[in-house]
C-alpha cells in the first residue's frame, strides 16, 4: 500500500471513529452531568441530604456499572451482524438482551436495599445520616430496571452504527433530571422562591424531600430514558433495516449464552475498576482532609477528560465488529490500530489541557490554596498515565470487537488490583525500617503502573487476534 493511499484511509477511517464517537462523549459527558446535578442540588438543601446522596451512590453506581458493561456485549454483536447484513438476525439478539436486562436489573434494584443496611453499618455511617441515605436508594431502586432497558436500547442502536440516540437522550434524562430534582428536593417552598406567588397553592404544599426527593427525580429521568428510547427505536428510519419490533419472545439459552460470554467479563473488568479508586479513596482516609479534597479533585477533572479516550474506544468496537461482519479481517486490523493511534492523539491534547488549563479547572472546584497546590501536582502526575489510560481503553474497544473480552477481564484484574493497587499500597504506606512512604503520590504512581501493564497486556493480545486472522481476507 502506498504511502499516501495509506495516509488516505486512515484520514477517512478516522473521521468514521469520530463520526461515531463524538455523540457517544456528549452522551458520557451528560451522565456525568446527572451525577454533578445532584451533589449540587442535595448540597443546597443540607449537608445531611449531600452526605446521603453520597453514600448512597457509593453503593448503587458499581452494582449499576457491572450491569451496563455486561450489556455492552450486545453492541459487537450487532455490528457483526450489520456488517455481515445479517439483518434478521438482530431482532433476536435484542430480545434475549431486554430479557437479560430486566433480570439484571431487577436484581441491582433488590440487591442495593438488602446490602445497603449492612453495608453502612460496616462503613459506621452516622445515625442520622444512613436513614436518608435508605430513603435516597429507595427511590433509586425504582428506576434501576429502566436504565438497564434504556441501555440495552442505547447498545443495539450503538451497534447500528446510530450513536446519536445516546446523546439525544442523555441530554433528555439530564433535563428531566434536573426539573424533577428541583420541585422534589425544594418542594413547594423551592418553587415559590423561583417562580413567585404565581405557583398554584396545591404546588406550593408540596413538601421538600431533600435526598429522598433526588432518588426519585433519578428514576424518574431514567423511566424518561427508556420510554423515549423505545418509542424512538420503534419508529425512527435510521432502524428501519433492523427494527428489533414487539414480537414476544420467551429466553434462548444460546443467545443469552452469547450475550453472557462477551459482556459479562466486561461488567467485571468495569466493577474492578471503579472498586479500586473506591478502595484508593478509602485508603487514603487517614491522610487528612487536604489530601482527600485535593484527590477527589485531581480524580474527577481527569476522570471528565476520561471521556474522550472512552467514547473512542466504544466507538472502536462498532468499526471493528461492522468489519469482521463483513468478512473484511484486514481491514478490521487496520480499523483497530488506526482507532488506538486516534486515542493517542486524543491523550495528547488531553495532556495539554491538563497543563494549560489545570489550575483554572483546579481553582473551580477549590478555593483553598493547599488543596489547589496538591491537586495541581497530582493533575501533573496524571499526564503521565494519559497514554496508557488512553491505549487499555481503546485497545479494549477493539477487542470488544472481536468478541474477545475474557482477557481484558483477567488482564485488568491483575492489573488494576495486582499491580496499581498493590504497588501503591507498598509505595504510599512504606515499608517499615526501609523508606516512610510517600501518601498519595504513591497511590498515584501505582495508578500508572497498573494501567500501563494493562496497556501493555492488552496491546500483545490485540496483535496476537489481530495477526491470526488479517490474511483471511484481501487488505482494505
């Protein structure tokens, strides 16, 4: 392949990714948006209604998340199957899908009311605080079924090639979830404040539910979701190809067995990842509160950056199963090595915004100087872990692809848990008689270490699938 056909394909291949990828950030950026809306919202009624809401996420989002990675599965295998156009083959596929989420989410709906009371009786959550966080979770539970519904949606049109739909519709739970986070957690009273004498007396009665209130209002926007998302599907052109339908189906161990084998090592590489920063924060409870402030700090401006490498990655998985469905086995090699270097590139200017604009975004979340200082420096250290966040995410998009998710269950198992924490464990804590430690820093630098061995891990694999298959098929 010549030099410039080359440098061709990969400006139009790119381009696709980005195609794809952008409405997939916007969608992650609104749900981040959700979880922002209500620590404000909750903090402005008390801070006894915040440190609810707080706990009581620190429960439901991992049980949520190892849901929705599970469901993910569902997104190869419809790219494969459009790819393939093997278009009569999707509907199925879905159905057993909203069969799985229904369970799952049912179970998450359950299971955060029978963990939560001893579960905050182990993390000693204050008398006065854990009833309101029960009450909060009460209301979350409502919804759960429904965000596991709306994501089985959000995947199979992902798998489509349509990403604008995740968008649209965060942006819709995002509006819904403000509105009725407002008139729940204020009630009555919050309404006159905004609107006057005008608010009609049955409103204006209305009692201020505080945390309570925000569990509500959150599975209030996520039945919003997925009733949009149904119609949506239902109706809209963009699935007129694969509309999945409303023809019952009962479940099919075959493909629910498929589903299971590429989503469910998704979920737990997921809730393996999210438990270690949880574990990571807790660890470094006992080095005061400048040291936690300044983490949660550093963490969350990153963890918003995180975004763009991770819509990339998903996006990935789309433009790798659509090829290998299309028998196109080189090509889907180039899709995948091409996607990475975007990812490269996206850590780049992630990087840069971290230099340049840090210390604004610090400063936005924090006035005290010491928790700026050494949230600033942790942003510093955080540069270095840009491109092997970047690389693990991407690359694992594109195994995702090939159905090929066990390994990055094991390898961000042994990673994340083996080496990140273990290592920053050694590193922030110190080894008695040998060197004290170095807190925080430490914690961080085990970050880098572990996601650059997952990087690195996931890299030989994806080479290694890759090269079994790219002279199947004739080049791109």
């Amino acid at each position: 392949m010549s030099f410039i056909r080359h440098a061709k394909l990969r400006r139009i291949e790119s381009a696709r990714l980005l195609w794809l990828a952008l409405p997939i950030l916007g969608a992650q950026l609104a749900q981040v948006a959700m979880g922002t809306v209500d620590v404000a919202m909750t903090g402005h009624a008390s801070a006894r209604d915040l440190a609810a809401v707080s706990i009581g996420s620190s429960l439901w989002l991992p049980l949520v998340l190892f849901m929705i990675g599970t469901l993910m599965g569902l997104t190869p295998i419809v790219a494969q199957h459009v790819g393939a156009r093997r278009f009569a083959a999707i509907r199925p596929a879905v159905h057993q899908a909203l069969w799985v989420a229904a369970v799952l989410g049912l179970l998450c709906a359950v299971g955060i009311r029978v963990l939560a009371p001893p579960v905050f009786a182990f993390m000693s959550v204050p008398d006065d605080v854990a009833p309101l966080a029960l009450r909060y979770l009460d209301g979350v539970a409502l919804g759960l079924p429904a965000i596991a519904l709306y994501e089985t949606l959000r995947f199979y049109s992902d798998g489509m090639g349509h990403t604008r739909a995740s968008l649209q519709f965060a942006l819709l739970g995002l509006a819904v979830n403000m509105v009725s986070n407002y008139v729940l957690i204020y009630g009555g009273d919050g309404l006159v404040a905004l609107f006057g004498a005008y608010v009609p007396e049955a409103l204006q009665a209305m009692p201020a539910r505080g945390a309570a209130g925000c569990g509500i209002a959150t599975a209030i926007s996520m039945w919003s979701m997925f009733i949009a998302m149904l119609i949506y599907t239902r109706f809209s052109t963009a699935y007129t190809r694969a509309r999945f339908g409303a023809a019952f189906a009962w479940p099919s161990a075959a493909p629910i067995g498929e589903l299971l084998r590429v989503g469910l090592p998704v979920g737990v590489a997921i809730f393996a990842e999210v438990s270690l920063f949880t574990a990571i924060a807790l660890f470094l409870a006992g080095y005061g509160e400048i040291v936690i402030a300044a983490h949660t700090v550093a963490l969350n401006f990153s963890s918003v950056l995180f975004m763009l490498p991770l819509s990339l990655g998903m996006a990935l998985t789309v433009r790798v199963g659509q090829a290998l469905g299309r028998g196109k086995l080189r090509h889907a090699r180039f899709v995948a090595f091409n996607g990475v270097a975007c990812a490269l590139a996206a850590a780049f200017v992630i990087d840069l915004i971290i230099v340049l604009g840090g210390p604004f975004a610090v400063s936005l979340y924090t006035g005290n100087p010491a928790v700026q200082r050494l949230a600033i420096e942790l942003l510093l250290i955080a540069t270095l872990y840009q491109f092997s966040d970047a690389l693990q995410v991407s690359i694992a998009g594109a195994l995702r692809g090939y159905k090929d998710t066990r390994i990055i269950m094991v390898v961000t198992l042994a990673s994340y848990w083996g080496v990140g924490m273990g290592l920053g464990n050694l590193l922030g804590r110190g080894v008695s008689g040998a060197f004290e430690g170095l807190g925080v820093y430490g914690y961080w630098i085990g970050l880098i270490a572990g996601l650059s061995v997952a990087a690195a891990l996931l890299g030989l694999r994806l080479v290694r699938v890759s090269r079994l298959q790219r002279f199947s098929a004739s080049g791109p």
